[in-house]
C-alpha cells in the first residue's frame, strides 16, 4: 500500500485493502496443491530483492550524508537516550519492524537446517538490510519528509516501478514464508501432544517440514481477512472528522493502521526473543551444565536488551499491540489445557495395563483362573471362539490392548486369530519394505503382534489392510516353520516337540504348532477380518476440584469435538468394531483428582 500511495496519492485506503485481501485469498487458496514447485522461484525473488535494498543503500550512502555512519559509536546512542531521556526510550518500540524478518527466517528451520538459515543471514541478508537501512538514514538525514514511506522515497531514480515489483513478490514470499512456519510449528505442537490431532498432509518427500493443515489454512485465511480490514476501520475512525486535506486525511489513515499492524507485530516478536532468551539460559543451565556465571552474564546482555526493548514496546499495548498480547494468551491456554488434558489422560490410560502373560484364557489356565480387566473379571471358561480374524488397534505396542481387555471382559470371546497392530511413525517420507514390519509371538494362543513403521508420506492405513497383514503373518509363519525344519535337520533332531523359536514368551511353538498355526490362519482369512478400535470416554469422578473440573470439562470439550481416530481411517466401516469403555481421571499414585 505504501508503495501504491507514492504512485497515486488519491488511491483509498479501501482500495489498498482490497487489493490486499485479494492477494491474501489467492495465497491461501494455493496451499492445498503444496509449495515445493513453485517455492524454487522464491529463492531468486528474495535474493534479487536482498540486492535492491543493497544498491540501493550504497547509492544513498553515496550521495547523501555518510556521517549516519557514526550511529555505529555507541557514543551517540547513549547521547541520544541522554538528550532525549523518556521520548528515546520509548522509540525504541518504533524499530522493532527492523529485524522482524529474522524471526521469520528461523521461524522456516522446518524447511531449512540451522547452518543454511545462519549462513544466509549472517553473510547475505544481514549486510543487504543493514546498507539499506544506513542508506535510508543518509536519505532522511537530508530530506526529513521522507521519513513516512522510507523505502519508496528513497528509491534511486527510474527503479522505482522495479523496486514496487520487487517489494510487492518479496512481500508475497514472506507472506508464504509465515504461512508455512505456522504449518510446521502446529505440526510440531501437535506432535508434542500440546493441541488436539488435527488432519495435515505433507506435500513433499523430500522436506519434511512442508506440510499443509487445511483447517489451519482457512482458519489463518479468516484471520488475515478480519485483522487487515478491522485496522483499516480503526483507522479510518481516527481521521474521520479531521478539519484537514483529503489527501493528507488518507495519508494519515494508512500511516495510522501501518503503525497499528507494526506495534502488534512488533509486541509478538519482542516477546518471542524475551521468551528466547529466558529459554536458551535454562538449556544453557539444565542441558548443557554450563557454569551459572557463563549463564548469567549471557542472560544480563541479552536479558538487557530484550527488555528495553520490550519495556517500550509494552508502551503501544493500547494502541493496536493488544491484539498480539490477547491472541497469544489464548493460543497459550488451549496448549496448557490440551497438554494437561492429556497427561490425565494417560495417567488413566496407564492403569491395569496387562502383560501378555498375565492373560489366560481358552482353557489355557485351570477352571479358578480369572482374566483380570478393568471393571471385573472374566472366567477363562467362559470364554469363547469368534470365527475368524481379528485386528486389534493398539496405542502402546508392548503390553495387551486396552481395547482386547474390554473386548475379552465384555464379549468373552477371542478370535481365532487375533493381531494387535500397532503404527510407529517416522521422520523420514519412505521406510524400506525390510524394516517396515516386525512380526512377533505373544503368550496368548493365537495371537501375535504386528508393529508397522512408516514414513510420514505413506498411509498405512487402507481397505486392503487386513489383507496385507494376514499375507505379512504367513509369510512370517512359513518362516518359522523353515527355520525350525532345517534346525531340526542339521541337529538330527527326532523329536519336534523340542524345535523352539524366539518369540516374545520364554519358549517358541513346536513345528506341529506353527503348522497348525498357519492352517487356522488360512481358515480364518477365509472366513471374515474385523477391525477392532476403542472408544474411550473420560468421567470426571465426584468430587473433583471445581477448577480442575472445569478445566477437565473443556478439555474433554475440544476432545469430543475435534477429529476421532475413526474418522481418520480408510477402512471399510462394515468390518469395523467400536467398543465403548469409560476411564476416570486419577491422579499420580491412583487417587482421584
């Protein structure tokens, strides 16, 4: 907008903000299809924009007042903070937007490595905007009207349509740029169990950081849309009524919301490296056990700076800077809630998880033993024979299922082939198909454990599922059967009840046991495949603080309302069980909360 103003004074703030809005929904509206193609010509667009502002420093520079190179002296910037006492301090606020593009940068380490990020700023980018600001200075020094539209005033004669190209593609690429760190930190976030599992989808193989969360996107796109035109309005309300010039009344109305955006903005960036600071000297401490005084004197310096900073910045809260302030806080809430939701969540879920061998059943104990599960008991005698096979989701992937607990208790019945299948993700796009699948025995009869790695561009989940399992469990089985053969066959052994193969129990499955094992899983594949999932609902037991209550009631809130594992799965729905159980918040050592 700025940049359109130098063009046509007479242009409405209106105008800008549609141009603004329509760019805005057109950026957004490209993300589904990925960035990876087109992001190989941001690369050119800001190194070309880098250049701009380094030539154009040096030609201001050049021509106008080099003595701007005395700023360097800390001399003068004490000096100024002495002469101008309260009013120097709080400037301090108005030059945030300086080095706002380096938390953009290192806010994109999921796309970039560190050293990458380091080098480019540190021998490219920073020397390209330190001229160009020094140059600005120089221009401003001799021309202090130039002040209000820097960039676009100080422009070198005939690059001034170059220059508004340049600067309208880099401010797109930077746009872009904060749209994917905020896919990639929501990523991060979610994995980290701070925000409920929202749908996302990675759109590249060779990056795992390009990733693309559509409820994201819109919900980003809505905001944009809402802050860009709210400022506009704002602004448009402190110049109306001005005994002064139209064109001046606009001029002030677009300096009013630059200046609005900029103190929000700034406010969210000082408040990240305050933030930063505080974070890095607790590492420095608790990680890297570097000695407190090291630590300390590294906190004064930086701690020193981020809080004059932010001192002056908190001077512009009301003026547009709460914005950043409220939106922070909130965001902040919904992780600290979520996250200690969770907690709670698994501490129940921890609770009477059962070791393959401690389960009995099909006649395998004596007639007094008992399955034990959450809410009672199961006698091994009652249990039953379901035909077919069937695949258990399993959370953990080292114990028996919480969801085969409940199946036993409340069906009491057993498959005749049970699998407890669990999903382990990795961070690479692809895993060979020689580590994708561990196949292992349980103690329980018939029942094996499957764990699936996978990448984070493949989907495990599928309608041909079973399929490939059951093929996976054969082939394994087939393999213990030649193995335990040719054993026997280089032993001379003569009794094959004495062939034994590692298997998660102290003792493996005899030959006439492994063949056995694979006639009932060709019977059973024959017969049907049931998927089985759990669908657990947390109680909040009597009681309960009433803060805590509440906590625990939005929680459980967001929890029913966002996306269920069910909904996650290509499976076919007629294959797919449900079982419905309830647990209870506890608190460490089993108590209630």
């Amino acid at each position: 907008g700025a940049g359109l103003k130098v063009v046509r004074p007479d242009i409405t703030t209106d105008t800008i903000v549609g141009i603004t809005c329509a760019i805005l929904v057109l950026l957004f509206l490209v993300q589904p299809f990925g960035t990876t193609k087109i992001a190989s010509s941001f690369a050119p667009i800001v190194i070309i924009w880098l250049i701009f502002n380094f030539t154009f420093g040096i030609y201001n520079l050049a021509i106008h007042d080099a003595s701007v190179l005395k700023a360097f002296s800390p001399y003068y910037a004490g000096h100024y903070f002495v002469r101008n006492k309260t009013d120097g301090w709080k400037s301090l606020g108005g030059i945030l937007l300086a080095f706002t593009g380096v938390e953009a940068l290192f806010a994109d380490l999921g796309a970039f490595s560190r050293r990458a990020v380091q080098i480019s700023w540190l021998f490219f980018a920073f020397p390209c905007l330190l001229l160009a600001y020094i140059g600005q200075a120089a221009y401003i020094s001799d021309d202090r009207s130039a002040y209000s539209n820097p960039f676009f005033n100080t422009v070198p004669p005939g690059m001034y349509y170059p220059g508004l190209v340049m600067s309208i593609l880099a401010a797109i690429v930077a746009s872009q740029a904060m749209i994917t760190s905020a896919f990639q930190l929501l990523s991060q976030v979610m994995k980290m169990s701070f925000f409920p599992q929202i749908k996302s989808v990675h759109t590249s193989v060779k990056f795992h950081g390009h990733v693309y969360i559509p409820l994201a996107n819109w919900a980003l796109l809505v905001g944009s849309i809402i802050v860009t035109t709210a400022y506009s309005d704002v602004s448009r309300q402190k110049t109306h009524g001005k005994a002064v010039p139209e064109q001046y009344r606009i001029w002030e109305a677009d300096m009013a919301q630059t200046t609005r955006l900029g103190n929000a903005y700034g406010v969210c960036v000082i408040l990240v490296t305050t933030i930063t600071t505080c974070m890095v000297s607790l590492v420095a401490l608790v990680v890297w056990r570097l000695h407190w005084a090291i630590v300390l004197a590294g906190f004064l310096v930086f701690g020193t700076f981020d809080g004059l900073y932010l001192s002056a910045a908190a001077v512009k809260i009301p003026d547009g800077a709460w914005f950043a302030i409220v939106l922070a806080g909130i965001l902040s809430a919904i992780f600290i809630l979520w996250r200690y939701g969770k907690e709670k969540q698994w501490l129940a879920e921890g609770e009477n998880l059962l070791e393959p061998g401690q389960v009995r059943f099909g006649g395998k104990a004596a007639s007094d033993e008992t399955v034990e599960s959450l809410e009672g008991t199961v006698a091994s005698s009652q249990t039953t024979e379901i035909p077919g096979v069937g695949i258990f989701f399993d959370k953990v992937g080292t114990k028996v299922p919480v969801v085969f607990q409940q199946f036993l208790h409340k069906l009491q019945a057993v498959h005749e082939i049970t699998i407890f299948f669990h999903m382990r993700p990795l961070f690479r796009p692809y895993v060979l198909a020689s580590d994708r699948l561990t196949i292992t025995r349980t103690s329980l009869p018939n029942t094996f454990r499957v764990v699936v790695r996978h990448g984070y561009m493949e989907n495990v989940i599928s309608a041909d599922l079973a399929h490939m399992l059951t093929t996976e469990l054969r082939g394994f089985l087939v393999g213990e059967l030649a193995g335990a053969q040719s054993h026997k066959a280089l032993n001379g052994l003569t009794n094959p009840t004495s062939i034994r193969i590692a298997g998660e129990h102290a003792g493996g499955p005899s030959i006439e046991s492994i063949e056995s094992h694979i006639a009932a899983l060709d019977k059973a594949s024959q017969r049907q495949m049931t998927y089985i999932v759990g669908k657990e609902q947390m109680r909040i037991p009597s009681g309960t603080n009433w803060a805590k209550k509440v906590v625990l009631m939005a929680f459980l809130w967001l929890r029913e309302n966002t996306r269920t594992k069910v909904a996650a799965m290509n499976i076919p729905v007629d294959r797919l069980v449900e079982i419905g159980f309830v647990k209870e918040f506890k608190q460490p050592g089993g108590n209630k909360i």
